[in-house]
C-alpha cells in the first residue's frame, strides 16, 4: 500500500495548479463538430473474454486487433469503445501503457479513434488478474469483470490506488489527439443480480466515488471529453427526478452519453430528452436484435439527430454476446438462439447480415444529420 501512496503523491504533485474546469456547452460542440461522425462499436478481439485477456501482455494481440480493425474501417467505422481495467495498472504501469499506444498506433492507421472506458460495474465483481476461464458454454458474456472489483470498491485504503490509475492512464495519454474521449464509469449503479453483489453498499460506495473519479480525471487537464453514460429507464430531462448518480454523469461530463437497447420510438424519445443540455451526445451501447434495437430501425435516427453511435458487439468471439441475457437463467447449449442478440460479424470477418453492414456503410458516408436511401 505504501508503493500506491507514494505514486498517487507524485501524480498530486504533478497536477497542474488550476485543473480545467468542465467544458461549456459551446467548448463541447466546437470538439464535436471536429470530429467525424462517431460510428463505431463496443470492441473487444475475438480470442478474449474480458478486459484482462484483452490487455495483459501474455494474451495481448495486435495481429488480430489490425485485421479486425482493418474490417472496421471498411464499413466506415471512426471510433470503438474500448474497456481498460485498474488491476491491469497495478500488474504493470509501463507495460499497459506500451500496449495502450500500440493499439492507438493500430486504430489510428484505421482512422478509428477509440473511447476509453475506465471503471465498469457490470458482470463478474471478483476480477483475477492472469489466466482467464474459458467461456461457460452458450452464456452471455460470462467472463467478463467489473473494476474495480467488490474488495477495491469497498475498501477505502484501495482508493489511492484507483486514484492513481485515474490520473496514470489519464494523464499518460492526455494530449493524444488519436483518442475521441474518456467514458469514466460504466452503469457505475448496474447491480448485475446473478452475482449477488452487496447492492446498496455498492451504489453508496459509486455514489461518493463517481464525483471523485472526475475530479481525478480532469486533474490532468486532458484535451479529450469525459463522460459516463446514463442508462436507466428515466426522465433525464429532468435532473430533480434523478438520482445522485445519474446527476453526477449529467452535470459532470463534457458530452453527454446514454444506453438505450429499445424500440426506435424509445430511443428517440430519450434521446430527445437529453438534447436540452445543449451537449453533444453520443449512444455508447444500443443494438440488441431481441429486444427490438436493430441497425435498420436505431442507427438513422442517430444519423438524422447527430448523436454518436456505438453499438454493443463487433466480431463474435468469447464474450459470446450473440447469445441473449437471459442465457444467464437458461444456456443455449442444444441450440444457438433463433436471431444473434449483438456482435455484426462472424470470427472470419464475414458478416451476421449483409444488409446490416450496408446500411452501416451507407450511413457513415452520408454527411452530418443527413439520412440517405438505405439498401433495400
């Protein structure tokens, strides 16, 4: 523990004296509006099933990360939305970071710039750093790890450390116009139930973390936005209706972003709900054929409105995530499922649905807000 308090006083020391205050609305378009349109999906390669596989240097694989990114950019793909982990900061600072710019080298021959996401509370609350399981047969995304973890999120001698994972990752890469954004916390309050997380301890402890993550984070004066996306079912135009987490992503973040794996007429009608904050907003998960978010129906209502759209699911792989949440209660191990929940191409590149990957490529070539004829 003294190691970690010691690299957190060093980055303290370091912090400029005035940290940048949140972007104002006017600050957060001219970023947008120099940008292209972010298109893109929550990426993981293939052969991993969490963050750890992804990243840790014995699985680390850029080969594979070149050629699915390579698939990505001919679709007209800018942006993937790519999860880090705390642990992988404390197994090996230089190391992570060495791999960090070397998939920033590989996204940038693509064009593709990634969205970072630090903290996540979602899936398994006991990550183990080293060799990871093998998917659980016909289950959705059953390796995949929160972080931090229920023993770092409940243990305040551990914030130190998180801190200076924060302000490490952040700071390390804080010029790096090869990066869209910071997404800092991911459904920091998702309970995931099949894990019998300590629910109301875990809200309360993300509750007094969240606001500090930020500060953390905007300590090292990045160039790149932050943001944390809301996702519950809620009027979020209405910030008195909202609980303190979902006011701390509000009224924190440089852009706005949202979840939403619903209708069209749904999605929209958030959407709608979030433009009054006069921020750019991106959808940093929608897409699930089963519950009626499709790239036909959602991806042109993100077009016309100018909203960032990154869907759940690239390449098929160990995540598994073309099965449905529900393979949690009833694995699909005598059938697959009768449509893939998310993911667009199989494990070769070919794609789930050809129509989907030309909608996708008709729409990222169209300019800004614009809706052209679609692939019939």
């Amino acid at each position: 523990m003294k190691k970690y308090l010691l690299v957190a006083a060093a980055l303290l020391a370091a912090t400029p004296a005035t940290a940048r205050e949140r972007w104002t609305p006017d600050e957060a378009k001219a970023w947008y509006a120099g940008q292209k349109w972010p298109l893109g999906a929550n990426y993981i390669n293939a052969s991993s099933i969490n963050q750890l596989e992804m990243w840790q240097e014995g699985t680390f694989n850029p080969t594979q990360i070149d050629r699915e990114l390579g698939w990505a950019q001919a679709m007209g793909m800018t942006t993937m939305r790519v999860f880090l982990h705390d642990l992988l900061w404390q197994q090996d600072a230089a190391g992570f970071k060495k791999r960090i710019d070397t998939f920033l080298a590989i996204a940038a021959r693509h064009g593709i710039k990634p969205l970072f996401v630090l903290f996540d509370s979602c899936w398994d609350p006991h990550p183990r750093l080293g060799p990871q399981h093998p998917p659980i047969p016909g289950v959705h995304n059953s390796g995949w790890v929160q972080g931090p973890g229920a023993e770092a999120l409940n243990n305040p001698v551990e914030e130190p450390r998180l801190e200076a994972y924060v302000k490490g990752v952040v700071g390390a890469f804080a010029k790096d116009d090869r990066i869209l954004g910071w997404d800092l916390w991911n459904e920091p309050d998702n309970p995931v139930g099949q894990y019998q997380d300590n629910v109301p301890a875990k809200i309360a402890r993300v509750t007094r973390l969240l606001p500090r993550v930020y500060d953390w984070a905007r300590s090292v004066d990045p160039v790149q936005p932050l943001t944390s996306g809301v996702w519950h079912d809620a009027h979020w135009d209405r910030l008195d209706g909202l609980d303190a987490i979902e006011k701390t992503q509000l009224t924190q973040s440089d852009v706005i972003s949202f979840h939403d794996y619903s209708w069209p007429e749904t999605f929209e009608a958030r959407a709608k709900s979030l433009t009054g904050y006069g921020r750019p907003i991106l959808c940093t998960e929608y897409m699930a054929r089963g519950n009626g978010s499709t790239f036909d129906t959602i991806l042109p209502i993100g077009k016309k409105m100018d909203i960032g759209m990154i869907n759940w699911g690239f390449v098929n792989g160990k995540t598994q995530t073309d099965m449905p949440w529900d393979s949690w209660q009833r694995p699909y191990v005598l059938r697959p499922p009768t449509i893939w929940f998310h993911d667009i191409l199989h494990g070769d590149g070919t794609p789930y649905r050809a129509r989907e990957v030309e909608i996708i490529k008709a729409l990222a070539n169209a300019p800004r807000g614009q809706v052209p004829p679609l692939p019939e």
